[in-house]
C-alpha cells in the first residue's frame, strides 16, 4: 500500500489498524507488532509507531515496556458506561425522528427485524448484531438534530471496539430484542407522542445492558444508573 498525495502514512496506518480493531480481527489483547504491520503496508516502522501512538491516546491500544503495543482490553465499566449514554442519545434522537419516519422507513425497518426473528434458529451474534444496529440506525436517522446524530454515531463506532456482539453473551436476550423492535415499531405507526417513544426505546436498550450486566457480574444489582 502507498500513501496518496492527500493522506499521509501514519494517517494510512492508522486507518488500517483501526478498521481491523473495528472488525475484530484484531481482538483485545492481540500484539501488534510494528515491524509486521510496516511490512504489510510497504512502509517504514515509523509511520506506524505514529499511528499506534495515536490510536494509544484514543484508548484503543496500550503501551507496555518489554511488551509492546497490544489492543486495549475491555473495562466492563466503560462498556456500562458506553451502553447508558448509547440509551440516553439514541432515545432521544429516535423520538426526534419518530414524526418523520416515512412508510418505507417503516417498512424496511420491519422488513429487517423480520430477517432478525428468522436467523434466531441458526443465530450467529455478529450478523444479528448488524442487523439490530440497522434497524435502530433507520428509526433515528431523520432526527432533526445533526449534532446528537453524529453524538448518536459516535458513541456506536467506540462501541463497536469494546465488544464484538453483545448478544454472544447473552444470546437469548435476541428473541426479546425482536419481540420489543416489533411492539417500537407500533407504537411510532401509531403516532404515539415523542415523550412515550423515547421511554420504550431507553427500556429496550436498558433492558439489553441488564441482561449483559445480570450475565457478567450475577448477584450484582444490573439496573443501569442513568436510565
């Protein structure tokens, strides 16, 4: 790979690593080792080490002497975290969008959670995990709001780096999830108001965290703080 006159290699680096974070291909805890990735890019171990240190400061990897650089593993609290403020602006953009949802919107949307209820028999969590973000990215990207969008979009690609699929934790909460997008789905068709819209998607995503939380720390008390 060559740099273009437009992007520097660093910059090129750290699109490449970031993306195979992203995807999981490098998973936590998987040493990067510089020299590869250089060799692999067809550039020096230079542009890479800026782009490690980059992507070091943005918590994605960490630095360790005698170790090297390795993807950052996973605080459950910061993925708690993440879950709830993903709640909070997602509710909010989706009500805002709710009264300008068209019949397509609907339309598609229910077309994929029908996809959803059907792939529950041979269910593999990283295609269910798409398919669920698509459907929510369809009831929220006609709010009004540009900027809790790119809020809402932020949120969900520093998610994506945490975990994989939340639903290989808690694989039975899917058929819930499906059951619940059906019911949101009604409620926007009905016209319910934009207060009652915002609630039922805060309990689906709420109701998604808690079945993590009840799975990963059992005993524990899993109702979110903020919701």
């Amino acid at each position: 790979m060559s740099a273009t006159t437009n992007v520097s290699k660093s910059q090129l680096a750290y699109q490449w690593i970031r993306e195979r974070i992203a995807q999981q291909e490098f998973t936590p805890g998987f040493r990067l080792v510089l020299g590869t990735i250089a060799n692999e890019l067809d550039m020096s171990v230079v542009p890479v080490r800026e782009a490690v240190r980059q992507l070091e400061a943005e918590g994605l990897i960490t630095f360790e002497r005698n170790v090297g650089a390795r993807v950052a593993m996973v605080d459950d609290s910061q993925y708690r975290f993440a879950m709830e403020a993903i709640a909070i602006v997602e509710s909010a953009a989706t009500a805002l969008a709710a009264p300008h949802l068209t019949t397509d919107d609907l339309r598609r949307a229910r077309a994929l959670n029908e996809v959803m209820g059907a792939a529950l028999g041979r269910f593999e969590p990283r295609a269910f995990s798409a398919l669920n973000q698509e459907f929510h990215h369809i009831l929220y990207a006609r709010c009004t709001n540009p900027r809790l969008l790119e809020i809402v979009d932020a949120e969900w690609a520093r998610l994506a780096h945490m975990r994989d699929s939340i639903f290989a934790f808690v694989p039975g909460r899917a058929q819930e999830s499906v059951h619940e997008h059906e019911q949101l789905l009604v409620l926007i068709e009905s016209g319910a108001p934009v207060r009652d819209v915002e609630q039922a998607v805060r309990r689906h995503r709420a109701g998604t965290l808690a079945a993590y939380m009840a799975h990963e720390h059992p005993g524990e008390d899993p109702s979110p703080s903020t919701l």
